[in-house]
C-alpha cells in the first residue's frame, strides 16, 4: 500500500515539472534571448539618424548656394568672353583707323615737301641759307620716316602704274621702255597704302 502511494506521489511530481521545461522551449523564450536583437536595434536606430541627415535643412541651403555659385560662374565667363571680343574688335578696329588717319594728316605736309624740294632745286648764293633749307627739309623728312610715310620716286626705276602716274612719254634709247626718265612730283606711302602718286616721265 505504501508502495503504491509513493508511485503516485512521483508520477505526480512528474507533472507537475514537464510543463516548466516545455514553456523553456517556447518561441516567446527564444525571443527573450535572440541574440539578433541588439543588431536590429542597432540598425533600425542607424536608419533613424539616416532620415534625420537626408532632412537636414542645411543640405538644401548649400544646393542652392551650388547653384547659385554656378550661375555667377557662368554669367562671369559670358562677360569675359564678350570683354575679349570687344577688346579684339575695338583693337581690329584702331589698327585701321590709324593708317588712314596718318595718310590724311601726311597729305596735308606734302605740298610743304614739294616746296623744300623746289626751293632746294634753285640757285642760292647764300651757302647758310642754302644749309639752313637743307637742315629743315631733312628734318620734315625725318618726321615722316617716324611716321612710317616712305618717299618714292626715282629716275631709273621701272614704271609702275599701282605707284606712279606717267603724265608724259619720251622716245630715249638710252632708257629701257618702260623706265622713269624723270619725276615731276615725288610719290609717298604708309606701309602699302600710296598716299600719293608720284608724277613721272615714262620712256618708251
């Protein structure tokens, strides 16, 4: 009889202890201790500070001061561009001012040139005043060759129409056809610009 109840007693304790080891073995257990979860937390707080930085004010501040540093840049470069050309036309546009300001300002001396020229070609019995014309004629002369003004001219130079303007003709065997035989006026030029023809006797 005792035996019996003592079975009882342990089958009894039995159980009672089995429903404790299965709720051991329960997914909320295994969920108290997942190991995974620090991990998760760790990654759903670093998406957190993520969304904050995306909608940081100041990210779309600096945007727009790119964009706007982009605009001055370009808007910079344009009027440099349009400075270069400016200054290429405005340069294009003085290199041929300037010859032909130079040629109306010259044409207006040569008649002054042909006057030393005639006054020199005359007899003169004062040897200073003689010297004195010579000095003043070169010094005139002097002022045109600064002024890059070339005289041209001579007997014996082959006739070129571009350059010379043959008033008359004159049969001399000594002289090549088509040879100067004598300037009435001398011919003067600025680089190839002929400010004045030279009048010439052309032989034939």
């Amino acid at each position: 009889m005792e035996e019996h109840n003592q079975n009882q007693a342990e089958e009894l304790e039995r159980e009672t202890q089995e429903p404790e080891a299965e709720a051991a073995d329960t997914p909320q257990a295994e969920a108290e201790v997942d190991p995974q979860q620090p991990d998760e937390a760790k990654e759903e707080k670093k998406g957190w500070r993520d969304r904050l930085k995306k909608e940081d004010p100041r990210d779309a501040q600096i945007k727009k001061l790119q964009e706007d540093y982009a605009a001055l840049n370009d808007r910079y470069l344009r009027l440099m561009a349009e400075y270069d050309n400016f200054r290429k036309r405005s340069q294009r546009e003085r290199d041929a001012i300037y010859p032909e300001a130079t040629a109306a300002a010259v044409s207006g001396f040569l008649t002054v040139a042909d006057n030393f020229e005639r006054a020199l070609a005359a007899e003169c019995k004062d040897p200073e005043y003689k010297k004195g014309t010579e000095l003043t004629y070169k010094s005139l002369l002097d002022t045109l060759e600064k002024l890059k003004v070339e005289a041209f001219g001579e007997p014996g130079e082959p006739f070129d129409p571009n350059c010379h303007n043959a008033v008359m003709h004159v049969e001399d065997e000594s002289l090549e056809p088509g040879t100067i035989a004598e300037v009435f006026q001398r011919g003067y030029r600025l680089g190839e610009r002929v400010i004045r023809h030279a009048m010439v006797k052309v032989a034939n």
